[in-house]
C-alpha cells in the first residue's frame, strides 16, 4: 500500500497486521503498486523504486536523472521489463529491464510521447505496450 505523502507498507491479509512500513520514503507514491518476483515495485515523485516484498527494504531506485522527476501512471510489468508513464522532458512511457538477483535495473528505452499525462497504466500483450 503507498500513499502520496510518501508511506509504504505491507500488511497481513487475513487480519491487517503491519509486516512493514516505510514511513515518508516515497513521497507521491500514490499509485497502484506492482508485485513480481517477491519484490514490489513503485512509481513516486524520486523515480522508480524495487523494494524486497518481505522486508521492505530498498533494492534500487532510478532517480530523476535517469527516469524523470515524478510518475504519472502505476507501473505494470511484462516479460521482465517495467513500463510506467514519468513525467521527464515531457510525458514519456520508460521500460525499465528488472535484472535478476544482483544485476541492476537497465533503462531500456524512453519514448517521449504526445498524449500529454500518461494518467492510465500502460497495457501489454503479444509484444506490444500499449
């Protein structure tokens, strides 16, 4: 669960017990968050984070620089690849390569788009993003 003042969370399905908080880590963390390969992953105001789904702690983050300085859209996750709408030099769609185990997040591509705030999450099927 994420929030827009920047928490983040995990909780017991069965009864809402805490397993975990970050509290303002994130801040504009308020979209849908992704799981995959026990790790959770969040679009916010700093990039694009990956976070151990049992402990919560920090795996990497792609800051501005790399990624663009806020997120418009949750991110949904395709074929080992991330794709989310940043706010950077424009709106843009970036896919984001997750690695495995060690190996850091590539960027894979940013596409600078013309459909102004990418508010909805990207979709993807048969080899397309759409």
């Amino acid at each position: 669960m994420a929030s827009l003042g920047g928490d983040v969370g995990a909780y017991l399905a069965l009864d809402g017990h805490e397993i975990w908080k970050r509290p303002n880590a994130y801040q504009g963390a308020g979209n849908t968050l992704v799981f995959h390969n026990k790790r959770i992953y969040l679009t916010h105001s700093g990039g694009i984070t990956a976070l151990d789904a049992d402990t919560g702690a920090e795996i990497w983050n792609l800051n501005p620089g790399q990624v663009g300085h806020g997120q418009e859209s949750s991110p949904i996750v395709y074929k080992g690849t991330l794709y989310a709408g940043m706010i950077g030099n424009g709106f843009q769609l970036v896919a984001v390569g997750l690695g495995t185990g060690s190996e850091p997040p590539t960027i894979r591509w940013i596409k600078n788009t013309f459909y102004g705030y990418l508010k909805a999450s990207p979709a993807a099927s048969n080899g397309k993003v759409y």
